[in-house]
C-alpha cells in the first residue's frame, strides 16, 4: 500500500496505541539549588548530583538566591561560604528569618574548615569542606533528601 502523502491518495490519521491501565504518574526529581562560584567546583557536582537523578539549578553568585528560591523552591540548598555579591552566610540567614523557606535544607561548602560554627550558628544543616570527594557529597546531599 502507497503512502497518501507520496502517491496524492488520502492521508490517514496515524493512530497511537499505548499500554492498556491507568496513566502512571513519573516521579519528579528532586531539585537541588547550587550556588557555587567555582566553575569546575559547580560542574562537578551538577554533574554528580544529575547524575544520580536530581535536577540541579546553579548561580555563580550571592545576588538573585531568594529570588530564584521564590520562583523555583528547591529541595535542597548548596551554598557556598564565599561568593560574590552575598555570602553564603548572608542568605542563609535571609532565608532562615523567612517562614516560607525556613525549613529548606541548607548545605553550606566552604575552603576554610574553620567556618563551621558560624554556619552552624547561621543555621546551617550540614557542612562541608573543600576538597571533599564525589562520593562524601553525593551521600550528604542523600541523607538530607531523605530526612
């Protein structure tokens, strides 16, 4: 039989058959916000992180992180310590006195092992410091998705 559109004949509707049931919902990944100025810091763990199957937004400084937080509420929030614009204690903070993002929880990444009180202060769930490995981020970033 010749194709409609290739002999001038009729075109036939082409007619989709799917699986027989009920639709089935596709789970949602979970969104993780990475605010790292470090280029290959960020890459790194963006790739990490989708990877695993997370979704994986990234800012390259302090400025535009509530905003963004606002516009597309993460699950999860990377921050680094030192950044252009905001530190990463700054909105921390800011996103603490704010009932509405409050309880996101906030992993803050820091060159300088001994800034830990102070994001611990700051309200911080987890620290890390750099270098750390693929592994140890990936483990931290899933134990608090699951908590």
């Amino acid at each position: 039989m010749a194709n409609g559109l290739l002999t001038g004949g009729p075109v036939l509707p082409i007619v989709a058959v799917g699986r027989r049931g009920p639709p089935r919902e596709e789970p949602v990944a979970r969104h993780v916000l990475l605010v790292e100025d470090e280029p290959n810091i960020a890459e790194a763990i963006r790739f990490i992180l989708a990877r695993d199957g997370l979704r994986v937004s990234h800012l390259a400084e302090g400025t535009g992180v509530i905003e963004r937080v606002g516009l597309d509420r993460p699950d999860l929030i990377i921050l680094d310590h030192m950044l252009p614009g905001a530190s990463g204690l700054e909105i921390l903070g800011a996103l603490r006195a704010d009932p509405a993002t409050a309880a996101i929880p906030v992993m803050i990444l820091t060159a300088r092992g001994r800034d830990r009180a102070m994001a611990e202060r700051a309200g911080a769930d987890r620290f890390m410091s750099k270098p750390f490995s693929n592994a140890e981020i990936l483990a931290e970033v899933r134990a608090m998705l699951a908590r």
